[in-house]
C-alpha cells in the first residue's frame, strides 16, 4: 500500500483505532531505531577518562564487588 493510501485509511479510522495505529507505529519505531552499531563518535564518549576516572582515587571502590557488598551489608543486613 502506498503512503499516501495508508494515510487516507488511517484517517477513515475511529478515533480510539487511530490511537491504537499511533501506538503500534511508536513501538515498531522503538523495536527498529537502532540497526547499525555504534559509530566511532558516540563510542568515544564512553571511552572519556572523566567518566571512567572519577572513581579513580577512591580507594574503597577499587574492589567494587566488596563495596557493594559492603554497603548491602549496612544498609539492610544482607550478605
């Protein structure tokens, strides 16, 4: 079906179809947004020492497992 037809069925719908048609189009929009990988640029932002260096001279953080763990523990008594 053409794009143009397609609009003219859509704007022969009922109101409450037409918002099921608006809500189908936002989730197939949503499952399909991203098709291609990452390119270099948005990747590089990742990579920014600021993000991963902000932690860097906290020495109780060096084990993040055991910071957790630790935190859990005075928190709410867990293990």
């Amino acid at each position: 079906m053409e794009t143009l037809q397609l609009v003219k069925e859509i704007e022969g719908l009922p109101d409450e179809a037409k918002q099921e048609v608006e809500a189908l189009v936002l989730a197939l929009k949503l499952r399909y947004s991203r098709q291609t990988p990452l390119t270099q640029e948005e990747l590089i932002g990742w990579a920014d020492p600021e993000v991963f260096g902000m932690y860097a001279d906290r020495e109780d953080m060096r084990d993040s497992t055991a910071y957790i763990s630790k935190l859990r523990q005075e928190q709410w008594g867990a293990k």
